[in-house]
C-alpha cells in the first residue's frame, strides 16, 4: 500500500535544495570578464553598453529593444492601437512552386 508521507517528502514552502541551484563556472567567468577594466571605461560591461547605445543612436533596432526592455522593462503584450485607415497586408506565401503551363491550356 502506498505511504502518502513518501510522496510529499518536503512540506509546503519548503525547498529540497536550500543552496539553489549553483552558478556555472561559464557565468561566474563572464561575469569576471565584465567587471575588469575595459579601456577608457571603468567595466568591460560599460564598454558594452556604451557601443549598443551608439548602435541604438545609428539606427539598430535590435540594441534599442534591448536597452529599453533591460531599462524600462518589455511591454506587457498591448498592442498599440492602430489608425482606422491602416491596413495590415497578409503574409507573402514562401514555398510557391513554380508555375507549370500544360499542352492543352494554350
């Protein structure tokens, strides 16, 4: 007969690993390489954000989405409201096969 005790070894709230889980040595040595000294800048990390901040000023969408969610955090899944003359033009098939005339169609 099953014990119920068995298969709740841990009450609730309370974590079967108090450590968490640990820090790989990829991470912990990353993060070593970011703190260091980084040419004029203090850190390799405000080396990094100072180049995507002048990506973002030249035009790079991509490091403007990342320093505005890491700033100001993603939006929450709104979709802006769009004016009622805008039209939203569907998707362009991709795999199209290639158009074939028959004999007897000419």
């Amino acid at each position: 007969m099953p014990n119920l005790n068995n298969l709740k070894p841990y009450q609730p709230g309370e974590s079967g690993n108090k450590a968490g889980r640990p820090v790989s040595d990829i991470r912990n040595a990353i993060r070593e390489a970011i703190s260091k000294p980084s040419g004029k800048h203090d850190t390799t990390l405000e080396a990094i954000i100072d180049r995507m901040i002048k990506m973002s000023m030249k035009g790079s969408i991509k490091a403007t989405e990342l320093l505005l969610s890491y700033a100001y955090g993603k939006p929450k899944g709104e979709a802006p409201e769009l004016p009622s003359w805008t039209v939203i033009m569907p998707k362009a098939p991709t795999n199209r096969e290639p158009h074939t005339t028959d004999e007897n169609e000419i």
